[in-house]
C-alpha cells in the first residue's frame, strides 16, 4: 500500500484525504476482487456478489439500508472491474459513523439469501442479454476476448449466462469468505474527515479478525504475433467497430505520455481522429479513444459507430493517423493543449469528494505509488514530442491489432484488407 495508507492489526488498510472546505465526506471500500480472480466455471461471481451485498445484511433489510442513507440526503454504489470491487457512500460530514457502519456491515455481514440469489442471478443472465443486443457494448466484449483470449482477463465481467445459472449459495459463500476479509481490503474517507476519526471508525466497524491470505491473479499473457479480426454478421442500422493494441499497463513509467496520446488522438472533441474522421469527412457520429490499464497489461482502444458503407475508409484513416503521430513529431500548441486538457481533468477531479475518493482509492489499491497532484502534473508537463513518438510506435504495431465489428458488412475481404499499419 502506499505511503499515506495505515494498516490496522487485522491487515485492514485505511487512508484519509481531509478536505475541511466540503460539507461531505465520501467513503470507499475497496476489495481486491473482480472477473481476473475468477475462472470459466465461476465467471461472474464477482459482480453477482456486488449485487448481492445490496440486498441487506443480517441487521439490516435492502429497505432500511436505502433508507438510512438516502433518508440523510446521501447516495451509494457499488461496482466490479477487472481487479476491483468497490462499495462507496456520499453522506454530509455529520453522519460519517453511519456511511462506515453500513458500508462495513454489507461488506463483512452480508445476508446473501438463497432466495435472491436465485432472483439476482436471473436479473443479471437478462443483463448479459441485454448487453448482446446493444452492438457499441458487446463490441468491445468481443475485443477484450481478443485481447486476452482463454484468459480472466478477456472474460466478461457479468460472466456468462451459462456460469452464472451454475452458481449456488455455496459458491458464493466460498468466494465472500475468501475475498472479503480486512487483509484485502482498503477503506479510504475523502472531504470533512480526519485520519484519526477514520481510524477509530475502522477500529469500531471493521474491526473482524481476518481470514486466510487470498489469491492473487495469474499474470496476462500477451503472444499476439499478427493482426486479427472478429466480424459479427448482424442487421443493425448501424455498424460498431472496435480496434485496440496491446499498450503498457498502470505501472508503466510511460503511463503519463500514453495519457497524453490518448488525449491527442481521441479523448475529446478537438482530438485528431474526431476532428478527421467525425467533422472533416463525416465518415461517423461517434467516435473516441480509451486507455484500459491494469497491474500487468494494458490496451489504447479506438471505438466507433458509423454506417457500413463508411467502415473500410474510416478504418484507413484511423491507421493513417496513428502511423502520422509514431513519425511525425506534434505540433508545441497542440500537445500543450493535450497537456492543459489533462490538467484541467484530473483538477476537477480533485474538487469533488467522491470523484477524489475515486481516484485516490483506485491508484492505491493498484499499487501506483505517485498520489501527489503536483509532481503528477510535472511529470506530465515535461512529456515532449520524442515520448509521444516512442509510446506510439510502441503502441501502434501491426502484430499488436485487433479489430472486432459487429453489423451487416457487405465485404469481409475489403475489411481484412484495410488491416495495415
């Protein structure tokens, strides 16, 4: 854990960022378990689980939870990554006590009954279902299985509709008593709250003996040695391409310039492949660029939609662009631009108590051990064209390439063709 993280005698691991100037306090606790722990059997345990927790406690029933916390003008949330599972409450500084006191009671005394597993584990097979149907989602499904194929790590988060209906109470019990001890956790309070408050609340509340050590994940393998492509034939209005290589993960020195690439090439409105592709030749509606980073392996994704007739010469253009940027060197105003863009970002991020938490509480428990805003910003300000170029060619190789669509393509020839750098 980082510098600025305590740990308490049970292996709980708690951190504090005081922001006196908010009336609120946000509070997270984050658990070191997500779809890179799980196999083909168990895809999806994860996030049922997540789901599970909100379903009352053995004190406590799904109403009253709703309504401690909402009945004080707060909010909370869960959610499941790749690597994470998070539970996290907005609440005014005064009702502190209670925000840990229900995040610590879903998270250490779920009820999980059989009944609403069984009602969950429907409610989430029409999830995956649902995620089918929407071709901009399941596209990038399609991709991560690419990405890391017969891996966690290229297997959905929601799982399966086949491994999720294999679920029993048994299982879900196993995987909870497993993850969910306070050696493989972090709770960390952003906005009106004090180090020692937050310790004496952690003391109080998640206090519980813990358990075995759990398992870590098996490291990504990446032996990608040529493009591919995956086509889903299907009549849609409108065709969803996905393309991604293969990028460096979180801990990667060049994690900041990788930022500011993304930022250039499609991160908002003014990047090159939006101002290029979107306003100039109108070949799309949408169209952006993401970074997917996790502890061992990464990817830069460049995702669109856009009528079928479009998808060859978009997809030329994009190639075009990323070839440009690995051999020409950026203009000075435009990746000051980029580096002003991500500036302002992460300093809004930083005004808001539960966007901090956020943000504080994912780079801890990922092991990333610069927290400082300030030498954050300088490492970004002192990327040059020379980094922007060597990350790109890195990035950007033919061998690395994969490219998933989903819609009613006319000539899957055309497309594989289109598949150089």
């Amino acid at each position: 854990m980082s510098k600025i993280t305590k740990m308490m005698d049970n292996g709980l691991a708690v951190t504090a960022k005081t922001m006196n100037h908010m009336e609120s306090v946000s509070f997270g606790i984050w658990i070191k378990a997500g779809a890179r722990y799980e196999n083909t059997k168990n895809n999806g345990i994860s996030h049922l689980l997540e789901h599970l927790l909100f379903k009352g406690t053995k004190t406590r029933g799904m109403k009253e939870i709703k309504e401690a916390i909402e009945g004080r003008g707060g909010s909370f949330n869960g959610f499941t990554s790749e690597e994470v599972t998070c539970y996290l409450v907005k609440l005014l500084a005064k009702d502190a006590e209670l925000g840990v006191e229900i995040l610590s009671d879903m998270v250490l005394n779920p009820k999980l009954d059989e009944k609403e597993i069984e009602k969950e584990k429907s409610v989430i097979v029409e999830e995956i279902n649902m995620y089918k149907d929407i071709p901009a989602q399941h596209v990038h499904e399609i991709l991560t299985e690419m990405l890391w194929p017969d891996q966690p790590l290229g297997m959905p988060l929601a799982g399966t509709v086949e491994s999720v209906n294999s679920m029993q109470k048994k299982d879900v019990d196993a995987y909870k008593d497993t993850f969910y001890n306070p050696n493989n956790m972090l709770l960390i309070g952003t906005g009106r709250i004090k180090e020692p408050d937050l310790l004496d609340l952690a003391g109080k509340h998640l206090s519980a003996s813990a358990k075995a050590e759990p398992p870590k994940f098996a490291k990504a393998v990446n032996d990608q040695r040529e493009p591919l492509m995956r086509l889903l034939q299907k009549d849609t209005e409108q065709t969803h391409m996905a393309l991604a290589f293969h990028a460096m993960n979180r801990l990667s020195p060049d994690k900041y310039a990788v930022s500011i690439l993304n930022i250039m090439l499609g991160a908002n409105m003014s990047s090159r492949l939006f101002h290029v592709i979107r306003d100039e030749l109108a070949l799309c509606y949408e169209i952006s660029s993401s970074i997917r980073k996790y502890e061992d392996a990464g990817a830069f994704v460049i995702g669109a939609g856009l009528d079928e007739s479009n998808l060859v010469r978009a997809i030329e253009i994009m190639l075009r662009e990323l070839n440009r940027i690995k051999k020409e060197p950026v203009p000075d105003k435009e990746l000051d631009r980029a580096k002003e863009f991500y500036r302002g970002q992460l300093l809004f991020t930083m005004e808001d108590t539960m966007s901090r938490m956020l943000w504080l509480g994912e780079k801890i428990v990922s092991k990333e051990e610069e927290l400082d805003v300030k030498k954050i910003l300088e490492r970004v300000s002192s990327i040059n064209k020379d980094d922007i170029m060597r990350v790109a060619s890195v990035i950007f190789r033919k061998e690395s390439m994969n490219l998933a669509v989903i819609g009613p393509v006319k000539d899957e020839s055309k497309l594989k063709g289109a598949l150089r750098l």
